[in-house]
C-alpha cells in the first residue's frame, strides 16, 4: 500500500512540474492554454488537456482528428499522408502541404507558410489564394464536413471529420461549430477543448455567362449573364481595370432553401437550384447609375425586369402573355424610364385565337417600374406562328413524305425492294415505290417567327428604334417610331424575293454621335457578316470569314457601337475558332 502512494505522490509531482498551464493543475482554467510539449508518465498521453492512460476505450478518449483502435487500444491520427495533390481529391479543396511534421493532406496558406504549430494557418482572407477563404484559421474553398455535423458534435477542419463534443452553443445558418483554436485543439497532445462557431465560405459560381449583356456605368462596368448550373440571373461587376468587383445572383433562388454557405455571399448561401430564370439578358445603366435588367423566364414563359438602385436589387413581372420574353433589349427614353423589346415564340393578340409569334415593346411608366402595371405593351409585328412539318415527327411506322399534296405522315410497307439511304418505302396510288423522306430535324435551335434578335436604341429626339429577324421570311426588318406613336417597318435587307436570301441574324443595332444609325447582321447563304448604314442605305461586307483556304463561321453575337467619329467597331464571335474578334471602321477600310 506504501508503494502505491509514493507512486502516486511521485506521479501528482511530474504532473505539476511538468505543465506550463496558466495553473499549476493538470486540467488548464483556460482551453488551449497547456503547451503540447506537457511530459506525461509511462502509460499516460497528454490529451484533451490532461494526462490520460495512453490505452483508448472509445473516441471520445481521443482528440479530434483522432479515432480510437479498440483492438489496439490507442487514438490513430485521421489525417491522410501523401506525396501529390491527387492523393487529396477526395475532400474539396485539399492539396498535399507540409503539416505538422510530414505531408498530408490539408488546407495550403498562401505560399504554403508554416505557424509556430507547424501548421498552414491563416487569420484572413488576404493569407489565403484566390479562391478561398479563412474559415477557422484554415484556407477552405468550399464547406468542411459537407454532410454537416450533428448538434452535440464539432467539424475538426484538417481532417474533414465530426468529432462528438458538447459545447453549448448555438450557431446560426451559415455558420459550423470548429475548435476555437485548431492548431492545440486537435492532433495529437491536444489541449482542453473549446469551441467556436465560424463563417462556412461562400457557396461556389456556377457556369455563367450564357445570354451575357453588357453595360457602362460611371466607375465600372457590368455583365449580366445565365448561370445555366443553378438557372440563375447573374450581375458580375468589373472595375475600369477589367477586374472583378462582384458577383451578384440576382434572380433564381429562394430563402425556403438552407443556408449551406456564407448567408452575405452568392445566392445567400444557398446552393439548391430554383427556378429556372435569367436567359436572353439585357442590362443597361441609366443618367442616375440605376441598373436596369431584362431577362427571360424560362419555367414560366415571361418577361421579367430587375433594378439596382442605391446597392439594392428588385425584381418583378413586365408580361405573362403567351411564351414572352426571348430576345431582350433594353433602352432609357428621354424621360429616363427603361423599354424593352422582345419576341413572343408564341401566343394569342388580343381577342385573335390564332396562334403567332410577334415582336413586341413594353414602355415603364415610371423610371423605377415595381410591377405589371408600370408597363405598356404594344405589339410591333406579328405572323402566325407555322405548324411544323408532319406535325414535329410520325409515329412508329410511318414516314414523312410529299406524295403530291405535301408533307405528311404515311404508313410505310414492304415490298419495294431495296430503298436508297433517306427513302422509305410506301404505297401510292395502288404502287409501292421508294419515296424521299422529308427531314423534320431543325438544323438549328431558332423559333419560326418573327422578333428574332431584337436590338432597340432610343434616339436623343426619344424616338424607338428597333432592328430584329424575320425567321419566316429570312429577312431583316427595322421598326421606328413616327411622330404618332405608331410604328413604320421596313425591311433592310433580303427585300428582292427572286433572289434566295436569308439575312438578319444577331443583329445589333447601334446609335451614333448624331443620331445616325448602323446595323451590323449575318447574312446566313454567305456566311458573312455585314454592317448597313441607315443614313445611306448602303451595305458592306465587315468578314467574310475566308482566311485561305479555310472559310469560318463568323458574326454570332455580334455586338455593334460608333465611336466618337462615328465610326463603327463590332465585336463578334468566330464560331469555327470558337474566337472572339473586333473590327473597326477606319476612313478607307475595316480594320
């Protein structure tokens, strides 16, 4: 019994002298304030601030980070070793970094810096790369413990894992319960634990920039695009330098969703995908740096419009007839209040049951328009919407063919031999006979209507002006307003109906320094793309996309404005290269 005392009064004394705690006590007053290097007894292991018998029953014997080998019987550490980066895939954003003695796989801090701890450690975000963010002292792209951890538990960052710990304290939505100093409240020789809850990082940017649109306001300049990831409008926002400011995701996601990222960052921290919004964008900024936004909805079939003003987004509803609101362009009139021309695919006008595509015009009555009722619709142009040959498609065993009375549905047969390649055979008049099949494959994605493209300017006089394709008759038409209010069309090019044409795609109509007006376009049986002067009527080849002996497709998207001089500059896209190009108008030539 003797021997047993002096061993225990010889243990209680090493304890004590051994401990550099703000207390001479085995257990420190303040978590994290023992130092790592604390000498235990044989069979004792320092850990969770005190010496415990080095054997683990359980992993709450254990420091986060660590499980326990019941077999075994001691706490095994969970980081992974490693030797390349591809060895780290499995938990986002991880590399293989130099950590704690060794390389594992962990969370790098700018120019991989090690703390005193040995560890790649931040306080900022200024400490992290592009990309991500100090959550925890820990430079994270995305959130750690992805499966979330249970309300009695904590996120041990470095590991990724939950370690079960009663820390009572409640965090709020977007935010994860961490040690409060990871660097001694984990891994081996851990200190008395304590518990911190933390901001999780902003959820990550899908794939955006579909539909984009393009404006110039005062001190930067701003984009708006579709995030086809989430089914999102998007405002980024870049300085006069072309950097990045901001990323706004202005439309396409609801609060009912749960916050699983930095509720102040994108989509409020949600990354739950909602209502599928934001295609056929156009953005403009007016006198008063008030940003206007038209854009497409795409579940519903509507044209909506956002505003930013004073830092401040709104959103509502400008038409729900028929399915609105493809091809946006946006204008300030003179009275500084937003239109927005657009096409309907399709839908009914007025007390008219036919069903037509139409290009249309809604005017705000009020330069800050809030809802359906500060708008004024007019249609511009409208053509019956075409029924599609042989209905779309035929059913099993039918072929579409003309027989004579043109296109339509027949049963097909035996008995003809051997047909060429896109024949079928079918009867006909008693005769069976090989026929040439019609093909109902559209070769691109367009509507068959008419409003394709639509590009509108305002004069400085307030007049509207606006270009658009003619997808049934291949032709592209120019609206502007008279002094009545009404609208004059003509058509600019392809007016010559014995001469086969098919002209006006992505056009981009463009408003000189005295109110001269250019359309830059895709004549589509040339591939060229061309730029007509409306004071002269003259057109002009801009590319041709012929670099010998190769020919390109060029002139999608083409985007077109007159500088000073009133020359025009056009930028476009070269299909074929997948390359974006600028041509400019110089005195002589297209430069």
């Amino acid at each position: 019994m003797n021997q047993y005392f002096k061993f225990l009064l010889g243990l209680i004394i090493l304890v004590s002298g051994a401990c550099n705690c703000d207390e001479a006590t085995i257990t420190p007053a303040v978590p994290g304030s023992c130092e790592r290097t604390f000498v235990c007894p044989a069979g004792f292991e320092f850990r969770l601030g005190e010496c415990r018998e080095s054997r683990c029953a359980a992993d709450s014997d254990c420091c986060p980070g660590q499980r326990c080998n019941e077999a075994a019987g001691f706490c095994a550490d969970q980081l992974v070793a490693c030797s390349t980066d591809q060895q780290c895939i499995d938990v986002p954003g991880q590399k293989c970094i130099d950590f704690r003695g060794g390389q594992f796989c962990g969370y790098p801090n700018k120019g991989n810096v090690l703390s005193t701890m040995d560890t790649q450690a931040c306080e900022s975000d200024l400490e992290c790369d592009e990309g991500r963010t100090c959550v925890g002292r820990r430079c994270l792209t995305s959130a750690p413990c992805a499966e979330g951890c249970a309300d009695n538990e904590i996120c041990d960052l470095d590991t990724n894992t939950c370690y079960a710990y009663e820390c009572g304290i409640e965090c709020a939505p977007g935010q994860i319960k961490v040690a409060s100093d990871p660097d001694t409240m984990a891994g081996p020789s851990c200190c008395l634990l304590g518990c911190a809850c933390v901001t999780l990082p902003e959820v990550k940017a899908g794939q955006y920039g579909w539909y984009s649109s393009l404006a110039v306001a005062q001190d930067s300049v701003l984009v708006s695009a579709y995030d086809s990831d989430y089914g999102d409008l998007v405002v980024s926002e870049f300085d006069n330098e072309g950097q990045l400011q901001s990323i706004t995701y202005v439309d396409g996601f609801t609060t009912a969703d749960p916050v699983v990222g930095d509720p102040n960052g994108l989509r409020s921290g949600r990354d739950v995908p909602g209502p599928n919004v934001g295609e056929h964008t156009a953005i403009i900024v007016d006198d008063a740096q008030v940003v206007h936004v038209a854009y497409y909805d795409i579940d519903n079939g509507t044209l909506m419009y956002a505003s930013r003003a004073g830092g401040v987004w709104s959103k509502s509803l400008v038409d729900e007839t028929g399915n609105t609101g493809l091809y946006t362009s946006i204008a300030i009139d003179e009275n500084g209040n937003p239109q927005i021309s657009y096409m309907m695919a399709e839908g009914t006008i007025g007390n008219d049951p036919t069903n037509q595509s139409a290009l249309k015009l809604a005017k705000a009555t009020t330069n800050m328009p809030m809802g359906i009722d500060d708008w004024a619709i007019e249609t511009i142009e409208s053509v019956p919407v075409p029924v599609p040959v042989c209905n779309g498609g035929c059913g099993s065993g039918k072929a579409c063919v003309d027989l004579g009375n043109g296109p339509s549905c027949v049963d097909t047969t035996v008995g003809c031999g051997s047909c060429e390649s896109g024949e079928s055979c079918v009867e006909n008049m008693g005769m069976k006979e090989c026929v040439a099949r019609i093909s109902i494959t559209k070769s691109d994605d367009l509507f068959e209507g008419t409003g394709l493209f639509s590009s509108m300017v305002v004069t400085s006089s307030g007049t509207s002006a606006i270009a658009y394709y003619d997808r049934i008759n291949r032709r592209l038409r120019l609206a502007v307003e008279t002094s009545t209010g009404t609208f004059r069309i003509t058509t600019l090019d392809a007016s010559d109906p014995t001469v086969p044409s098919d002209s006006g795609q992505h056009v981009s109509l463009a408003l000189g320094p005295n109110d001269e007006l250019g359309a830059a376009f895709i004549d589509a049986i040339e591939d060229n793309l061309l730029f007509v002067d409306l004071r002269t009527g003259t057109t002009q080849l801009i590319d041709d996309g012929v670099t010998s002996p190769n020919k390109r497709f060029v002139g999608a998207d083409a985007s077109l404005l007159f500088d000073a001089n009133g020359n025009p500059a056009v930028a476009y896209q070269d299909s074929s290269n997948i390359d974006l190009i600028y041509a400019r108008k110089t005195s002589t030539s297209t430069a």
